[in-house]
C-alpha cells in the first residue's frame, strides 16, 4: 500500500531538508575556520595573528546571527512574511475584520500557545530585514579580510600592486554603507516594513497637476523585506562590482611570478573560487525576482550556500597548507612540496633600479606565511616576493660575491614558533626558506 504525503508533510519534509542543510554548511564552515586558526596559531603563534585572523572571526559571529534568524524564520515564523499575500488574504488579516478577531485570539497556556497568522508574518518581516543586515555584515567582514591578506602579499612590491588593493577597500567599504542605507531607508516609514494591511508594496502615484501625467512610482515591493527589489539590486550589484575585482587584484603579481605554469594555473583556480560566490548570488536574485511568490524558499537555500562559499574561500588559502601537509604524511610524495634554498648576500636583495631590498616582519623575523600560499601550494609570502624580485636581475656572467644563488629540491619543511628565535643568517649562509 502506498502512503499519502499531504501537502503539510511535504512541506515539513522540506522545512527539515532546510535545517539540515543550513546547520550541516554551518558547523563546516566553522570548523575549516577553526583549521586556519590552528594553523596560524601553530605555525606564528597566538600573539602573532594578524588582522585577518580576527576579522575572519567577526565574520564568523555576523555568520552565527544569520543562520539562526534563517532558522527561526522557518520556525519561528513558519516561513511567513508580509509578502506573497492576495488582497483578498490581507483583507481578511485586517484589525476591523472578523476572521482577524476570530483568528488572532491566543491562548496563554504554555501546553497549547500558538501564535496566529498575522503575528507569524509581522515576525517573519522583522526576521527577513534583521537577515539582510546580518548577510550585507558577513559579507563584508569577508571580503575585508581578504583585502588585509592581500595587503601582506604584496608588502614590500611596488605602488602599482598595492594601489588596487586600496581600491578594493573603498569598494567593500563604499559597498557596505550602501546596502545598509538601502536595508534601512528604501521603506518609510520603517514600520511599513512588517505592514499586512494594506499592502505595503508597490502603488500609484497621484497625477501631477503640473504635467497631466499620472506618475506611476513602482516602488518595487520595498516594504516587502524578503522579496524587496531595492535590496536585492542594491546587494547584488555590491557582489558583482567587489567579488571580480578581489578576485583579480592577486592574477597580475602571480602570472610575473617564476612559478611553474602549472602551479599557477592551479594557483589563480585557489584564488578564483571567489566566483562561486557570485554565482550562487545570482541564482539568489533571480529566484526573488522572477518567483516572488514560490522562489523564496528557493532563494533562501542559494543565500545559505552562498555565504557558506564565502566563507570557506576566504580561509582556502590559509588551511590549503595544512591540508597539504596532512596529506603528504598520508600518501608521501605525491603531496609533497617544491622548496627553494637561497643563498642571502649581506646586503639585501639588490634590484636593477638599485637599492637594496630586506623582507622583515614588524617581531624583526623573516616572514613566514603559509599563505600565498597555501596559495601557492606552500611556498611562503616571502619566496613568492622573492620570486618576483629575481626576475629583475640580468646575470653577467658568472657568479660573484653576494650573488644570490638559487637551487630546487624536494622536501616537507615544517617550520615553528621557536624558529623566529634563531639568528640571522652570516653573510654567504645557505637558509632553507
């Protein structure tokens, strides 16, 4: 015999479909941060975390807020909004109306309390406004945090590697503001935002006695939080100018490295999983745009995995590393990393423009991020810079005194917090980097 779902418990089905996902993307998300705070923690030491050490964990609170208010607004409120709503159904929840009176009685007894529609749809609006400040918060927190990632790449590199990333944070920063303004201020009065009735969302204009028009103002469901037009354009065209742009402000600097062809196709694909995110944004709008009605539910899933990918791309580069690692001790060589060792003149690193280069750490150490990478599969901040530097130098013939010498070989280098301690190297030392 086969059994009959009724609609409800398709849609129970799915509203649990929903908490699994959204809880399970969650705890991954938390723990791949977890990792990068291992990693850096053991590799630099607590006291030695950077700026975009924390700011990935102010991320993480404004990632913690969303997903409960994602999850209270389908238990809490049941999925209801001020949105989706015949004129006939809003009639219906109006305070002059009978079934209103009729429905919106409550009984205060713990064991049967319920709440009634209206008051399910006056929260689940206050939820989905709370939810776009929180979303436009993490976003930023992100994409601010990779922005100071990039500031230490290319410390030490010319003007014309770093002016991008200046502009980078008048974008993330300019981007932030807007949407906020446009969350807080695209309906008024604010209060219209959990408005049943009557309908909150677009209307007419009077005609203007001046021009004999009638003006039609769509005020594109403004007062409508969760399919609001205002928002969705204005948080998706912040995602469209900010995520190519971060994405290709590294490109430039890597393809001049001497890395490996290879390895800097690989390289650019770490860095250009940024995409993602704007892709899973995309398919978010549409939804809201084209089904306002039944797309919600739909759209709301992609904004869970869109900060979910948000949030693991911006820590890819800090835990690909420790990966690596981890999996070189399970399989050997095949994950094994390229090394380079350098012989260090006494004077720096010289350039054809002249003038001598020293790489140093505000501790008065060598610089050692995993970073670019975990970028570039293991090779530090340093040799990637270092890398680029050596492209400058023309040999003369052969090698003189203070010549950097450069040589490859295969090894797995782990380096700790007690190696800062070391002395720097004497003129003409070899130091594995």
């Amino acid at each position: 015999m086969w059994t009959v779902i009724d609609s409800r418990d398709e849609a129970s089905e799915a509203a649990y479909n929903s908490n699994v996902q959204l809880w399970t993307l969650y705890g991954i998300g938390c723990v791949v941060t977890l990792l990068r705070t291992y990693s850096q923690c053991k590799d630099l030491g607590w006291r030695r975390l950077r700026l975009d050490d924390y700011l990935i964990w102010v991320a993480i609170v404004f990632y913690t807020a969303q997903v409960a208010l994602a999850y209270s607004v389908g238990n809490a409120a049941h999925g209801l909004a001020n949105n989706s709503m015949t004129e006939a159904q809003r009639a219906a929840l109006a305070p002059d109306s009978t079934e209103y009176r009729e429905r919106s009685v409550v009984s205060y007894r713990l064991s049967d309390w319920t709440l009634t529609e209206v008051v399910n749809r006056i929260i689940g609006s206050k939820i989905q406004i709370a939810g776009w400040a929180t979303y436009t918060a993490l976003i930023s927190s992100l994409k601010l945090s990779m922005l100071v990632f990039y500031t230490r790449l290319m410390d030490g590199l010319g003007r014309r590697y770093r002016v991008p990333i200046w502009i980078g944070f008048a974008l993330v920063i300019g981007s932030f503001i807007a949407c906020m303004i446009t969350i807080l201020a695209a309906c008024r009065p604010f209060n219209k935002n959990w408005q049943i009735y009557p309908d909150p969302g677009s209307k007419f204009v009077p005609q203007d006695p001046r021009s004999g028009f009638l003006l039609m103002a769509t005020l594109l469901d403004s007062c409508q939080p969760a399919i609001s037009k205002p928002v969705i354009a204005a948080t998706f065209a912040a995602n469209l100018a900010t995520d190519p742009y971060l994405v290709l402000i590294p490109i430039p600097m890597l393809w001049k490295s001497s890395l490996k062809l290879m390895k800097k196709i690989a390289v650019t694909i770490v860095l250009g999983a940024g995409i993602f995110i704007l892709v899973c944004a995309t398919i978010k709008s549409v939804f809201l745009l084209v089904e306002p009605n039944n797309g919600a539910s739909i759209a709301d899933e992609w904004g869970t995995r869109e900060t979910f990918v948000a949030v693991i791309t911006t820590n890819l580069p800090m835990v690909f590393h420790l990966f690596r690692t981890w999996l070189a001790r399970g399989f050997g060589s095949a994950f094994q990393s390229s090394q380079r060792t350098y012989q260090l003149p006494s004077g720096g690193f010289q350039n054809t423009g002249g003038g001598t280069t020293r790489k140093r750490d505000r501790g008065g150490t060598s610089s050692r991020d995993p970073i670019t990478v975990g970028l570039t599969f293991t090779e530090s901040e340093e040799r990637m810079m270092q890398d680029i530097k050596l492209q400058t130098l023309e040999p003369h013939g052969g090698p003189t005194a203070g010549a950097i010498m450069v040589s490859n070989q295969i090894e797995v280098t782990h380096q700790t917090r007690n190696s800062h301690a070391r002395e720097p190297p004497a003129p003409g030392e070899v130091v594995n980097w």
